[in-house]
C-alpha cells in the first residue's frame, strides 16, 4: 500500500473507533468507555516441493481485525479471568473478523461495523456474567485496575518489504528437496517455505496510532528414515529470520541436510533409552527451551489473573527460587545477536504500549512479570508484552527471552562436571542433549504443573567420556525442581527463532540461552512400534 492508502486505512480506523464509543448504546446497558482495532495486513506465499517436484504453492493476502469494545470502566470492567478465555472462534465476532483486503471505504467500514456491533454484545453478555458471578463468588482480583490507562502513543515505521522473486526461490526449494532422492531410506524429504509480509495497524480512542511492518522468512525440511529394522527417524531443519539474507545459499543447505541424514542413520542405529533420571546436560537450544516451558510462562502477567491457573510464581516476587548464578530477562526491542536476527523483535505490543525490558528474574531471584495492561498489582505498568496472533485478545507474552549467568564455564569444563556427578551418584551414565525441537507446558489449576520436551539427539555420555547416541526419548518435569537444580552453566549461547503458541495464538519468539547443566531431569521413553518394511521400493531406489 501507497503511504496515502495506508493514511486513509489509518483515518478510517479512528473515525470508526469514535463513532463506536460514541453512538454504542443497548438499552439498560453502557456505552463503551474503550475502543480499539488491531488490524493485520498480511501478504503469504508458501512453496512446498518433495524430492525434486513441486508439490504445493499458495500466494494469498488477508486482513484480520481484533476489536476491543470495553464496557464498565478502566477499574472494572468486562474482562475476566485476565482475557484468556476471550478467544474462542465459536464467539459471533470470529465470524466477521476477516475485513475486505480492497481499499473501498465503505466496505472496510461496513466489515468493521459488524465486527465492532458483534463485540459489543458480547462484552454486554460478559459484563451481566461477571456481576451474576460477583453474588456467588469473591473476586480475588478486586482492587487491581481492569485495564491501565495509557497516554497516547504515535508511531509509524513502513520499510519495504525483502524483494521476492518467486520463480527463483520455487527453483531453489525444488532442487533442495531433490536431495533426499540420493539417500537410501530415507521416504520422506519436504522442503517449505513460507514468507509472511505483515504491516500492522494499531488505533484507540486514547489517541494512539501505530503502524509498523514485520517479514518473517522460514525454512524448513521435515525428513523422515526408515532403517532396514523397522526404526523410523524423524528430524527437521529449521532457518527463521525477518529477511531472505539469513537463509542458506542452496549449496549450504544441501550439506546441512545431507548431515541431517547421517545424523539420522546413526540415531536409527543406537539403542531407546526407556527411563532415566539424573544428571542432563543440555546444549543452548534445549536449555532455551527448557526455560521457555518451565518458567517463562508461569512469568506471564495475565494467567496471573485466571483463577483456572496454577499461579505457580504469583506470590513469588523477591522469593529466591532459582541458583543464584541465574538472571533473566525479556526485551522485545532487541533486534540481533551475532548477526542474526530476532523474529520475536517488536517496538510497541499489541496494546499500543512500546515495548521495554521485562526484569524476570535477578540472580535467581524472581523480579517480575511479562505485563500487558491488564492490572496485576497496585502500583502496575505494563511493560509491553501483550500479543496476540490475529483475532485474539492480546496477553502478556514472551518476545526475546534472555538467559544469563554468571561465572559461565566452557562446554569441555560444563561436560567434565557431568561426568563428575555420574560418579559421585556412581551412575552408569549421565544425559547430554543436544537438540530439542519443540515442547508443552500445563499450567492449568487443575492439571499436573509440569512441562516436556521433544529431543531429537542425545547421548549418553558415560564416565570415561564416551558419547554414544540414543533414541526415542523426552525429557519431562515439574518446573521448580528443574530449574531449582541447575549445577552450572556454559559461556556459549544460541539464538532458537520459533513459533509459541498459546491463548492468544502462535507468535514468533526468539530465546537466547547457554548450555546448562541440571541435577536432575526425568526422561521418558517415546519409542515407536517398527515400521513393516514398504511392500515394495521407491521409484528411484535403484
């Protein structure tokens, strides 16, 4: 869009957000004291190929729309349970949240007076609920502020978008793919890219108005092995970043996934690991995740409101309950480490609130929370972390999650404390993980506090210093214990960029943490029954 359509867009907004807060009223229900619209612009193209052939590509563009119609006040208001149940897409407003991608006014303005008219009713109904319930129940959360109230902000940041030249990168994922063709047993190799270019809008009737622009450029190769014994690997290879700069030149990415398959011959030859519970070192990735799972959200301000959480740390500030060598902290405004760049990166949140560094936790000492304006203490200030994904109230979430120490060792000295502990317990062996590529946390009230995480290589590591590979495991725990266990830490840090989803949808993230080494992790085996052998051989096998 032209900087004069992005400037109609953005008066069209503001002139429908006032006539809203003005004109609203049912009968024997409030007028709203708030109203904004979160609209997201986003171009997506998507190419997809399979041992040397194209199998999908999709090129689309669509306009998603939050409205937050706010009935009662900025001390109390509608909101409840710190809006995590605010996103249910059987709500009436789910329907019209999609808004015409033409510059139309009339259209735009007829798709957000359905949108806004939908949100009302329903805040109306939530109000009613919330002062039925009040007959029954105390609120725990009476005398914090429903919703903080903010000066207003403007900001406005449109740089172009990467250039795409569509017809050089289908060639470039094609001829990756084609890779897998070369390996024996290997019947699965898919390599996807997807581009999403999303210019955001942001307008209250506070006044604020932020515009901005964020590319997000990922990479991935989902493989799959089949040894002749039945055992199947999966892996996959992941590049993610806001410009095509930091993808591999395509010779690069054929070694790298041509590694892939070796690593993966030699899992599909070791042995499982059925059960294990003792000493793990975890390189800097798993040790991200680790943090991310067992402590990051449990630090999230609005499940802090639920009363269906485990509220694991609420009461927790200035309480001493990690190693005293940790510290931690989130900053949305950070940009890059070592040249890469930091997808979870944004200048304002979602709430129109600029974004600022998040104190969590202080040599081991919890400071604080991930905020978004929802009030979870009396003197309270959002620190900018509300997000969401596309029509869901935005929460407090991670961004760029930072994990440092102090006195850091190096991996050699990180590994030989291992071995250390396997003896001291006189243990057959210790854990060293070395890549991770997802994980879960329940953080619930009524389900057990506990976290995992999907390993995709480990070693035992045994007391002379032998690594030799397992396979079909995951490390599992309740987070005090795990993190409350960490022995040391390694001087060598990694940026992980991915998705995080939660109830306010999947937003990209980054983590930057060092290897860890804790005192005791549970891992669970996760083996698969073997394949039966294909009943007859690839096309190309011979």
């Amino acid at each position: 869009m032209s900087s004069r359509q992005t400037q109609r867009l953005v008066e069209l907004l503001q002139q429908e957000a006032h006539r809203a807060k003005d004109e609203l009223k049912a009968p024997r229900q409030p007028r709203p004291y708030f109203v904004s619209y979160l609209l997201r612009d986003v171009e997506y193209h998507w190419i997809s190929a399979r041992f040397g052939t194209l199998y999908g590509q999709e090129t689309r563009r669509s306009r998603r729309c939050f409205a937050d119609v706010r009935l009662g006040s900025y001390r109390t208001d509608h909101v409840r349970e710190g809006g995590l149940g605010d996103n249910s897409n059987k709500a009436e407003s789910y329907g019209y949240s999609h808004l015409p991608i033409g510059n139309h006014a009339d259209g735009l303005r007829h798709g957000l007076w359905m949108l806004t008219e939908a949100r009302y009713r329903e805040a109306a109904e939530d109000l009613l609920e919330r002062r039925v319930e009040s007959l029954h129940y105390r609120n725990p959360n009476e005398g914090l502020a429903a919703f903080e109230r903010r000066a207003p902000v403007e900001h406005r940041e449109t740089p172009r978008f990467p250039a795409l030249d569509l017809e050089a990168w289908t060639k470039y994922v094609t001829a990756a793919s084609a890779v897998g063709k070369r390996e024996p047993g290997v019947f699965g190799c898919e390599v996807d890219l997807t581009i999403r270019h999303t210019t955001r809008y942001f307008v209250s009737t506070e006044g604020s108005v932020v515009v901005d622009r964020q590319p997000l450029w990922q990479l991935t190769a989902v493989l799959d092995f089949a040894s002749e014994e039945g055992v199947t690997v999966p892996w996959n290879v992941s590049h993610f970043g806001r410009s095509p700069k930091e993808l591999p030149a395509l010779p690069a990415l054929k070694k790298e996934l041509r590694q892939a398959f070796q690593r993966m011959r030699a899992i599909a030859a070791s042995d499982t690991l059925r059960a294990y519970s003792g000493p793990v070192l975890l390189d800097p990735v798993p040790s991200g995740l680790l943090m991310h799972e067992a402590l990051g959200h449990r630090l999230e301000g609005n499940r802090l409101l639920s009363s269906g959480e485990g509220q694991t740390f609420r009461d927790a500030l200035g309480a001493q309950l990690l190693p005293e060598m940790i510290s931690m902290y989130d900053d949305p405004t950070l940009t890059e480490l070592d040249g890469r760049s930091l997808v979870g990166h944004y200048a304002h949140d979602d709430e129109g609130v600029a974004a600022g560094r998040a104190e969590l936790v202080e040599r081991g000492v919890i400071r604080g929370y991930l905020t978004s304006r929802a009030g979870v203490a009396k003197r309270h200030r959002s620190n900018g972390h509300a997000r969401s994904e596309s029509f869901e109230r935005p929460m407090s979430r991670m961004g760029v999650t930072v994990v440092e120490a102090a006195d850091p060792v190096s991996d050699a000295a990180l590994k030989q404390r291992l071995i250390e502990e396997v003896k001291a317990r006189r243990l057959p062996f210790g854990i060293h993980v070395l890549s991770a590529d997802s994980g879960e946390t329940a953080t619930k009230s009524y389900d057990f506090q506990a976290f995992l995480g999907n390993i995709r290589a480990a070693n035992r590591v045994y007391p002379d210093g032998t690594e030799v590979p397992v396979r079909d495991v995951s490390f599992v725990g309740t987070p005090l214990n795990a993190v409350r266990g960490i022995l040391a830490v390694g001087a060598r840090r990694e940026v992980d960029n991915s998705y995080c989803g939660a109830e306010s949808g999947a937003v990209p993230v980054s983590t930057i943490s060092p290897s860890m080494l804790v005192e005791s992790l549970e891992l669970q085996s996760s083996a698969r029954q073997p394949h039966a052998p294909h009943t007859y051989s690839i096309p190309w096998a011979k």
